[in-house]
C-alpha cells in the first residue's frame, strides 16, 4: 500500500478470509482486530468511502457515533437483522 493509502500497481489486497482474520485473532492487537473486521466488512457488504481528511474527521466521527448508537438500539430490540 502506498503513503496515500492506496494499493501499489500489480498489488492486491489480501481476501478478508482464512489467514487475515485467525492472525489479527492470534496478534491480539485490538485496533488490528478491529481494522480487519471493518475491511471484512467492507468487503461483504461491498461498502467503501474516499479516504477522510483532517478537515473532516470530527463531523465524520460524530456521525458514526450516532450510527453505530443506532445499530445498538436497534440491535436490543431485535431489529430486522437481528
């Protein structure tokens, strides 16, 4: 991956299956763990956004937190997904 965060010509990402996710388990490096779960998720679910700048992060930031305060809500009352 290049400074900028993208994939470096003729390099592909690794499949979000098998060894990513069972070493991210055995690293035992929670913001690891998490990172990969996210890109897994990214991946299933075939959601991905541009990069945020430093200019954007903490109104991007807010409404995450009000996102995943949503999912947890809906979550508890057994949602349409859960």
């Amino acid at each position: 991956m290049t400074a900028s965060g993208e994939e470096a010509p003729g390099v592909h990402p690794r499949p979000p299956y098998g060894p990513p996710i069972h070493d991210a388990i055995a690293g035992n490096d929670l913001q690891h763990m998490k990172a990969v779960a996210e890109a897994a998720r990214r991946a299933l679910y075939g959601v991905d956004f541009a990069p945020v700048g430093p200019d954007r992060h903490g109104e991007v930031k807010q409404a995450l937190d009000a996102l995943e305060a949503a999912i947890t809500r809906l979550d508890r009352a057994g949602g349409a997904d859960g």
